[in-house]
C-alpha cells in the first residue's frame, strides 16, 4: 500500500525517511515534484575492508525538506526499499 492508496496526503501530510531502513537509491529525488528531496552525506560502510582498492563510499540518504514539501506522496510510491512514509503535520 502506497501513500496514493491509503489516502494519507495532501496538505496535513509529509513525507519522512525511516532513517535506518534508506539505502540511497535516489529514486524519491528523481520524482520529487517540488524538489524537496535532496541526497545526504556519503557514509562509510559498516563493515570496511582496507585491501587493494580501500572501500567505496556509500550513497547518502534521503534528506527532506519540510518547508517544501508539499505532501504529494509520490516518493513514498517508488522508494524499493519502502523508507518513506508520509505523517500527519
């Protein structure tokens, strides 16, 4: 169920990032209508291996910006790994 199907939008409503549960797909920023969804730091992986290449960083999170969010729900709709919920404001 997405946030278009339990009818939890609109005005009264923001989206927000189950922290822990984003992985950084960045599919929530490519459909984010108002542009309040913008990429955090890169974070180091918890498990790091120091061989021939060092380690790779890993993508951000998702970082909103409440003051342009507009409650639309769209992010919640294609996020994979169903990190982002929308709240009552």
């Amino acid at each position: 169920m997405n946030a278009n199907e339990n009818g939890l939008k609109g005005a009264g409503y923001k989206a927000k990032v189950k922290f822990y549960t984003c992985n950084g797909s960045g599919e929530c920023i490519k459909v984010c209508p108002e542009k309040a969804i913008t990429e955090g730091p890169q974070r180091m992986p918890a498990a790091v291996c120091m061989s021939e290449g060092g380690y790779k960083m890993l993508p951000g999170r998702a970082v909103i910006d409440e003051a342009k969010c507009t409650g639309c729900g769209d992010c919640v709709s294609v996020c994979p790994n169903k990190a982002l919920e929308m709240v009552a404001v």
